[in-house]
C-alpha cells in the first residue's frame, strides 16, 4: 500500500457556520471546502444565503458559531490582520463600485500602492497587463462612467486581481448587466478559471456552472442542500427541491 496522498489545506474552508439576521436563521450549519485551484458555483433561490455565505468568507458579516478559514487561517474580526485577509480575498459584485472620479488605471492601482507597498511604476505595469488581460487597456485613462456595464466589471474583475488575491469571490457579477454584456464578463471569469485561480461564484449562469465549476453548490433557506460536480448536478439525479429549482432555471 502506497502511502496516503498528503491532505492540502481548503484555500477556503466553512465550518459548521450558523448566521442569524435577527430571528432569521441566514446561514445553518454550513459546512463547506475549497481546494485551492478549485472553481465553486453557488446557486439557489433569492434569499437564500448565497450573498451572506460569500461575505463571511472577507468577513464583510461576522459568523455567530462555527469557522471560516482562508488557506488554513481563521478569518480574523479586525484591525491589520483583517486588512490583510482582505487584501488576500478579491470581490466582485453585482454593481461595479469602481471609483468613479478616478480613471480605470488608478482603480487598478491605488490598493496595491497602499495596501501592498507595490512602487507606483510597477503597480501601472502590472495594471496595464491586466486591463490587456481583460481586453480594456484602451480605457485605461478614462472614467468608469465612459465606459460600458460589461467594461466596467471587467475592470472591476481586474482591479481585484490587481491585490494578486489567493481567492475571487462573485456574487452576481452579471446580474445588472445588459444582456449582450454578460458573455464578455463570463468570458473573462472562465479564462480566469482556467489559469487556476481559486473562485467562488454566486451565479444564474448555468452555462457558466457547466462550463467553469468543479463543484455546484446548491443552497436553499439557508443549508446547502447539494453539492455535486456540474454534470451529475445538472443530471437531475439530486433532492426533489433542487430539480424544482433547476426546472424553474434551465
Ligand atoms: P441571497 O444572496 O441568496 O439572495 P442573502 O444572503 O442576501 O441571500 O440573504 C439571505 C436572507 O438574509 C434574506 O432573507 C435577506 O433578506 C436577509 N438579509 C441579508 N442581509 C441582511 C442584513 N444585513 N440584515 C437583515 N437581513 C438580511
Ligand atoms: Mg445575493
């Protein structure tokens, strides 16, 4: 018998987490594990957690019990620790929240100046390769507002990559978009997915789930009810709630 392979420690680990919101019981024992390298889509219904669970990994909510641990530390509550976990965690959400009075490059490059210490001249090279990664270096002197819904998350998406995070979170990255908007973003996610970047992403995209997620997480009323790799998810071999759900989406 060959020895057993050596356990790697989750990138993100969730540990009998429980969050209230006052009487509302938000999160319920949620267990969960991210490898590193690992490509996890959360889906489910609306209100049922998925914004919360995401946030309690950068500790934008605290937990009530249980653990969240990023690559094997617990996430701290505050102060220089905290900033750093932060800095190591990006986000990504629904609405761009990009600096509005700043140009595109500044977005990219204000937090590793500030946070990281990154020399300014380094911190624009390494922003300029980015915005050419996410096909945007020819906004790179304008304003968020000059630029399109889809540009704008792609800088978003950028601008966090910028802190050279161990993990991405997404929650709804594509949900405010124009339709025709949202394959560039995906497309953006997936390539990122395939250098091997850890992600979390809250999502509707189902084609996205099939094509980018190691694993499928299914959460509703606050439990994660199935996780399954995309093909056996989309199988509809899992709970009779969650082939409800997907009948509803698909
Ligand atoms: P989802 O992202 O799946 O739609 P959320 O995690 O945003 O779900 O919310 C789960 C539940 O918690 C919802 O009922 C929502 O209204 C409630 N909730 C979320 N944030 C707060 C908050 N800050 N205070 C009170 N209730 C909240
Ligand atoms: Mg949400």
């Amino acid at each position: 018998m060959s020895a057993a392979a050596p356990s790697r420690t989750p990138m993100v680990s969730l540990q009998a987490v429980d969050k209230h919101f006052g009487a509302l019981h938000v999160l319920q024992s949620v267990d969960l594990d991210v490898a590193a390298g690992e490509v996890v889509v959360v889906i489910g219904p609306s209100g049922s957690g998925k914004s919360t669970l995401c946030r309690t990994i950068n500790r934008l909510e605290s937990v009530d019990s249980g653990q969240v641990l990023v690559d094997g530390v617990p996430v701290p509550a505050e102060g220089a620790a905290l900033a750093r976990l932060r800095a190591d965690v990006g986000m990504v959400f629904q609405s761009f929240d990009l600096f509005a009075h700043k140009t595109v490059l500044d977005n990219l490059c204000l937090a590793p100046v500030m946070v990281r210490g990154t020399p300014k001249a380094q911190a624009r090279r390494e922003a300029m390769e980015l915005l050419e990664r996410v096909g945007i270096a020819d906004k790179a002197g304008h304003l968020p507002a000059q630029l399109s819904g889809g540009q704008q998350q792609r800088a978003a998406i950028a601008r966090a990559l910028a802190m050279r995070p161990k993990v991405m979170l997404f929650d709804e990255p594509t949900s405010a978009l124009d339709p025709e908007m949202v394959a560039e973003v995906l497309a953006v996610m997936t390539s990122l997915a395939d250098e091997g970047m850890t992600m979390v992403v809250v999502t509707h995209e189902m084609g996205f789930a099939r094509r980018a997620a190691d694993r499928v997480v299914f959460m509703d009323a606050g439990r994660i009810v199935e996780v399954a790799p995309p093909e056996q998810f989309f199988a509809g071999g899992g709970s009779e709630r969650t082939r409800s759900f997907l009948s509803a989406v698909l």
